[in-house]
C-alpha cells in the first residue's frame, strides 16, 4: 500500500528526551513508563514502552528518542500513554529506540 505525502505528513514526529522512567509491573507484558520531554510547546508527555530487553530505567533519563505525539491518548492498565516511541526490532524481535544520530532541539518535528 501507498500513500500520499499528505497523508505522511499527518503523522506528528517529534524529537524529546525522556527525563523520567519507572517499572510497569501491571503491564500484561514487560514494559516501563516513560517521561519524555518535548520542549516549551508540546510539554512532557508518558508512554509505556516494551523496550525492557535492552534499556534500564536507571539508563534512559536524559536520552534522546522519536515519538508520535499527535496519536489519540491510550489507556493501557493504569497508565494513559500519551505518545508512541517508536523503535525497530533487532534480530530477536526487541526494540531498539530510535533517536537522533546529532543533538537537535527538543520538539523538532521530523520531515
């Protein structure tokens, strides 16, 4: 299936940077609960991300991530997830994050 630029460019990525992480033990798989930081306009907005193969919550405040901002607000158990951080899966089918390979602002729309 094809689609327009148009429409791509509904989809609303945005660089932030998480600045807070916590267990999510109610979660049905493993998962954590992300603060991530998009600048002055879009604020801090949470997530719950399957990502606890490769990352720690010690490990992720301060590191930079891409994310959906402008999906509608998903309850999962007791979290309302707000975004979607986006990853690809290694060769076992885990998320890897994806980020910035350069510093950008925080809240810098990809294109």
């Amino acid at each position: 299936m094809t689609i327009s630029f148009e429409e791509f460019m509904k989809v609303d990525i945005r660089v932030g940077k998480i600045t807070r992480a916590e267990p999510f033990p109610e979660a049905r798989k493993p998962a954590l609960k992300l603060w991530v930081d998009f600048g002055p306009d879009l604020g801090v907005r949470k997530s719950s991300a399957q990502i606890t193969r490769h990352y720690d919550v010690e490990a992720l405040p301060g590191r930079k991530v891409l994310a959906v901002v402008n999906f509608p607000p998903r309850q999962i158990g007791p979290v309302m997830s707000e975004i979607l951080v986006l990853g690809v899966p290694d060769e076992d089918g885990e998320v890897v994050l994806l980020k910035p390979d350069k510093d950008v602002p925080l809240g810098v729309r990809m294109f």
